[in-house]
C-alpha cells in the first residue's frame, strides 16, 4: 500500500467522507516529498483538475492536521508549510536575514525537552518546530559588517 493510499485509509478509518477533490489534495501531498505551501499542493492538483479552490485545500490540509496525518509549520511572514507524518519529526531552522530554512534533527532537543518536563511538568511537543536565526553565510555577513 502506498504512503498516498494509508493516508486516505486512515482518514475513512477515522470516519472522514473523502471527495475526489480531497483524494487529489492527499495524493499531491503524499507524492510532494516535501514540505509544500497550500499554494504549492494547489498548483499540483490543477494539472489534474480546475474543480479544485484553494479553500478546498487548506480545509483538506487542516483535515490532515487535526487527524494526525499532517504537520502545519509557521516558518514566520506567512509562510505556512504543510508535510505528511512519514516526513518525521525535524527542526526547521529559518534564517531571517535570507530567508533559508535547513531542517536539523529533532532529537537535538532531548536535553531541553527533558528538562522541561523535569523541572516544569511541561512536555512539549517539538516533532515540528521552527527555529530563526542566522545561516552560516548570514552570520558570516554580519560578523563582518560588526567588524568594520
């Protein structure tokens, strides 16, 4: 069974009514391999049909969330991307100079999380999160502008 076809069996298993429109809007995620705008999976649907809006996206997309079978990130300036589950749980480290994003493993946060959960009862829920700061290239930039 493909990733695309669990994706649609979950969400029948979970009771959700499944249009062709939403079965497309899957099928471009699952297939995208990437973290895709709503824009973006949009785009994708409309080489296959023009019976598909945007707000039909991002309510299939929402769907996917509240169900678990999809993760929403905020990478800052509106810029919302969406990734199925089997991306796995990452960091999205957003420059904010230039606007590059590299994804770093979330098991770099161990430490913190722990923590977290030791001192303040707090646990979080850090399979997708977005960090800002500088690139490599930025901060060498910047570094070089403080300098002068």
């Amino acid at each position: 069974m493909t990733h695309c076809h669990t994706l649609i069996a979950a969400l029948r298993q979970q009771g959700c009514r499944l249009t062709p429109q939403r079965e497309m809007i899957v099928e471009a995620l699952a297939h995208g391999g990437r973290h895709m705008t709503a824009e973006e999976v949009l785009e994708v649907v409309r080489q296959k049909t023009s019976a598909v809006n945007i707000a039909t996206v991002y309510r299939t997309l929402d769907l996917l969330v509240e169900k678990g079978l999809a993760t929403r990130t905020d990478l800052g300036e509106g810029h919302v991307v969406y990734a199925t589950v089997r991306h796995g749980p990452h960091i999205h480290l957003v420059c904010r100079r230039c606007g590059r994003v590299q994804e770093a493993d979330a098991a770099l946060l161990a430490p913190l999380t722990d923590a977290l959960r030791e001192r303040y009862h707090f646990c979080c829920d850090t399979g997708h999160l977005a960090l800002y700061g500088l690139c490599e290239e930025c901060e060498k930039t910047e570094h070089r502008i403080r300098e002068t």
